[in-house]
C-alpha cells in the first residue's frame, strides 16, 4: 500500500469542520440536491411500474451526472474559499487535504 493509498484510508469520513455559505450558494445547492431527489423517487417509480431495463439505466445515468455536476460545484467553491483562504493564512495542510479529496472522488 502506498502513503496515498494509506492516507485514503485514514481520512475520516467527516472532518467536523464547519462551513457558513451564503444564502445565495445554500438556496442553489440545496435547489439541485432537491431536483436530484425527484430524480431518483423517478427512477424509484420506473422500477415499480415495471420499466424496461435500458430505460431505468439511462435515467441513473442522468441521476449519476446531475450528482457529478452537484461535485463539480461545490467542489469549485471549495477551491475558491475554503482551500484560498487556508493557504493565505499559511495553512498549506490544506492542499493535502484536497489532494486526498480528489483521489477519494476519483476512484
């Protein structure tokens, strides 16, 4: 095993840290989770009516994107606040931090 493989694993599954967003960034994240819920009660639906196979797997992979795209999102915001201002103030553990981030959401 290697450290990067070691640090994955011994990353915790929550950091306990704490976030304020603005009401705007809550109001949009919250708006696209909740487009994603009906999403998935859709496909909850299909699957009790007896849906075709291909048609239930297209639309998890439309869940699948709308999630990747919820990422993508937050995860730019991360960068832009959580990670810039932790290197401003000399915390660079931070970039490890997101280092080990992004190898947990690329596997």
């Amino acid at each position: 095993m290697n450290e990067n493989e070691t640090q994955l694993q011994q990353l915790p599954c929550c950091s306990h840290k704490h976030k304020d967003r603005s009401e705007k960034e809550m109001k949009d994240l919250l708006n696209r989770l909740k487009r994603i819920e009906g999403q998935v009660r859709g496909v909850e639906n299909m699957l009790a009516e007896g849906a075709y196979c291909t048609d239930i797997l297209i639309q998890v992979s439309a869940v699948t994107s709308a999630l990747n795209s919820f990422n993508k999102e937050l995860l730019a915001s991360h960068v832009r606040t959580c990670v810039a201002e932790n290197i401003r103030n000399g915390n660079d553990e931070v970039i490890d931090e997101l280092v080990v981030t992004l190898q947990r959401l690329m596997k």
